[in-house]
C-alpha cells in the first residue's frame, strides 16, 4: 500500500506465508459506564470468531474488576473463552496503552491490512479543560481534573506538536481520573502506529458519538486512509459486530473502502424500525484536504460579505441540524441553506463545497447514511460553529492553522 489514498488496491509485496488478510483491532475502553455494554459487544463478535484470514482482537480495560483483558475472538468463544492475557488496571487515556495494544497485535497477528477500532464514549473534536462529554447514557459535565504524564512511542520533536495541555475528545477512563485520549495524543499515538506497520492505517474506526468532523479527518489525515463514524450521538448499542464481522471473514479479500461501507450500511440496517435517530459515514481522508481547500474558500467569500448580510449566516445556522449542544452543524445543509439567497460568488463557493460533501467511490464521503426526522438532509459531516463563543481549544487544531473557518467564526460570533 501507498502513503496515500483510500485502501482500494490488491495487497501484494511482503505478505509473509501464512499472514492474515486482516487484522480487525478494538480497543475497548470499558472502566466506565460502558462495562456491561463491551461484554455484549464481544459475545457479538464471538458469533462471527476469527479465521485464518481474519484476526478479531480486543483490549478490553473494565471498570468491574478494574483489570485489562487481550484477547483474539473465536466463533462460539468470548469473554470467558478468549482471553489470552490480563494484566492490572489500564488508563485508556493514555496513548502508549493504545500504542502497546497496536504493537501487540501487528507483532503477534500481523496482515495486509490493519482496521483499529476506538471504542468509548466520544466527544467529536472537543476539547475543554473541565471535560463536557458525554455520552448516550451519560449528560453529567465532567470536573476538571489532572493527567497523568504521558509516555510517548515517538520522539516527540519529530512531529512539530505543540505543547501539551488538559483536554479532552475520546475512550475515556473513569478510574483514571476521567482522562481521554485528545486530539493531539490521538495524532501523535496514530502517527507513531503509521512507524511502526511503515504505512498508513487502512480503517480507524470510531465506536463512540460525535467523532465525523471536518477537524477530526484533518488531524488524522497523515496517518488513516478510511474512517468511519457518526456525526451525531450514538445510540447506546453501538455497532453490529456480528453482523460486520461475518461479512468480513465471508469476504477477507475487500479493501478497506468496501468494509467501511459495509460497516455503514450494517449500522443503519441495525437500528431500522428501532425508533432511534443515528448516522453513520465513511471517509476517503485522502480527500479532506481538498474539501478542507473548498470551506477556506468559502469561508473567506463569507468574510466579505459578513458586515452588509450577516444575517445569512444566521438564518443558515438556524435552519441546520445542530449536536452537542449546538455546538456543531452538519456541513451540507448549512452550505445549501447559505446559497439559497445568496448572491453569485457567495452561491459558487456553496456550489464548490456541496460538490464534495456528494457520497459516492472516489469522494471524500464514501458513502452515509441516516435514520429520523431530525438528521433529515444530513450529510454526515458536521463542523464546529458554536451558538455563542469560542472554545479557545479550537484554534490548537491543525483545521484551525489552515483555514479561514476559524476568522469566519470570531468575526462573525464577535
């Protein structure tokens, strides 16, 4: 595989006799209210089990006995059949677990192609020293509280990170004080795991609410090929593991863009009929950077006309579905709703985004989905566009550095 891209190739070159096809890695961060719910999502893994071509790991840390398990899922086995090493109390929230995980699973169970599964609660790319996320079953702020030091799997000066601070964003560890990998451990850990296969991850998948944003694909784009995830909360079910898995190991041979859409489509087809409101998308990260070029411009067109009509913003803010808080807005409707009465160049540089936010192979948005009234339109993508201030975290992002979204936000919110 290439340093870029979506997964789409034929895996050819080094594949050592006997090596898997894939390696289908989740790191389940359950010392919280999610102990009992990894538990069933391991039984659900269980029914489809590992093959010759398929490898099915978890680390799971649980707050129940406040124990770490590895394991390697075998059809008909599970919690109590599977577990192949346990170890003391883990914290999620620190990215050298994630890595020593990942590290474990390619020494002992390497493949063509690696999917890494963060599974936890999720807070898109959010970030606030008081900690705010939560999850479906969980509305409560968190306190602030302290971290503990982080140990890195790579020198840190080789990655032009800036310094580190006390936030927030996914896998979070109730007894380890509520931390949670941030953006930026997230970037360094993946970019460190990206050393270690000497290629990008094919899938990053995010078993958690929120995480389908503009600022999240573009802090990971040097390290992930595909992701997939929702733009809105999950329901508290989560994924269908039985139901990815299978088709999976029926079928070793798919690229990581056929899985991803496969994950979507098994995730909606899972909450049909079930009175729930959910999204799901996949992601080519490859294309970020040209949809990320397209909201520059866009936002700087929007600039210009902020003093005269300010109140086109507003109206598009309005009429779009909002999450967390109001927080974020899905980023198809709101460019359709700013060109409805917009004038030429403000309507072509709408044009030019919506453009790239059509699901299709190829695209940036490889394929969504959505289910309930309120996400009607969505294109699962949202953005960050506050209902009042900005959370000063938001310009650490490296979306933040390059593009004019943020000037947009100050001057319009100011």
């Amino acid at each position: 595989m290439g340093k870029s891209g979506t997964d789409t190739g034929s895996v050819t070159g080094n594949r050592a006799a006997g090596q898997a096809k894939w390696t289908f890695m989740v790191y389940m961060a359950g010392d919280n209210n999610l102990d009992g719910a990894a538990l069933r999502d391991i039984a659900e893994m269980a029914r489809a089990g590992s093959t010759e071509d398929v490898n099915i790991l978890v680390q799971l840390d649980r707050i129940e006995d406040n124990l770490t398990r590895r394991f390697r899922i075998t059809q008909g086995g599970g919690f109590k059949k599977d577990c192949l090493e346990s170890f003391g109390d883990t914290n999620t929230g620190d990215p050298q677990i994630l890595y020593d995980f990942v590290k474990w699973a390619v020494d002992n169970y390497p493949a063509d192609r690696y999917a890494l599964i963060l599974w936890n609660h999720g807070s898109g790319w959010w970030e606030e020293a008081k900690g705010r996320a939560a999850g479906p079953a969980e509305k409560k702020p968190r306190r602030r509280l302290f971290r503990q030091p982080v140990r890195y799997p790579i020198p840190q000066e080789h990655l032009n990170i800036p310094a580190l601070q006390e936030h927030r964003s996914i896998c979070y560890d109730d007894t380890s004080g509520g931390d949670a990998l941030d953006n930026r451990e997230l970037r360094v850990v993946l970019a460190g795991i990206c050393v270690l296969l000497g290629r990008k991850i094919n899938l990053l998948g995010m078993d958690a609410c929120l995480m389908n944003m503009v600022e999240v694909a573009y802090q990971l784009r040097d390290s992930v090929n595909v992701i997939v995830g929702s733009e809105i909360e999950e329901p508290f079910d989560g994924w269908p593991y039985a139901e990815i898995l299978t088709r999976l190991t029926a079928r070793p041979r798919q690229d990581a863009a056929a899985l991803a859409c496969w994950i979507v489509k098994s995730y909606l087809l899972s909450y049909k009929g079930k009175e729930e409101t959910a999204t799901q998308s996949a992601l080519d990260v490859s294309r970020i950077g040209e949809m990320t070029i397209r909201i520059d411009a866009l936002s700087e067109t929007l600039l210009a006309a902020i003093d005269a009509d300010s109140k086109l913003i507003e109206n598009a803010w309005n009429r779009s579905p909002r999450f967390y808080d109001d927080n974020y807005i899905d980023l198809a409707c709101f460019a359709k709703s700013l060109r409805k009465k917009a004038g030429a160049e403000l309507q072509a540089k709408a044009n030019d985004l919506i453009a790239v936010l059509k699901p299709g192979k190829g695209r940036a948005i490889l394929r969504q989905g959505k289910i309930g009234r309120e996400v009607r339109g969505t294109c699962g993508l949202s953005i960050y566009f506050p209902s009042d201030r900005i959370n000063s975290a938001y310009r650490n992002l490296d979306f933040s550095g390059d593009c004019k979204w943020i000037t947009l936000l100050e001057r319009y919110l100011s």
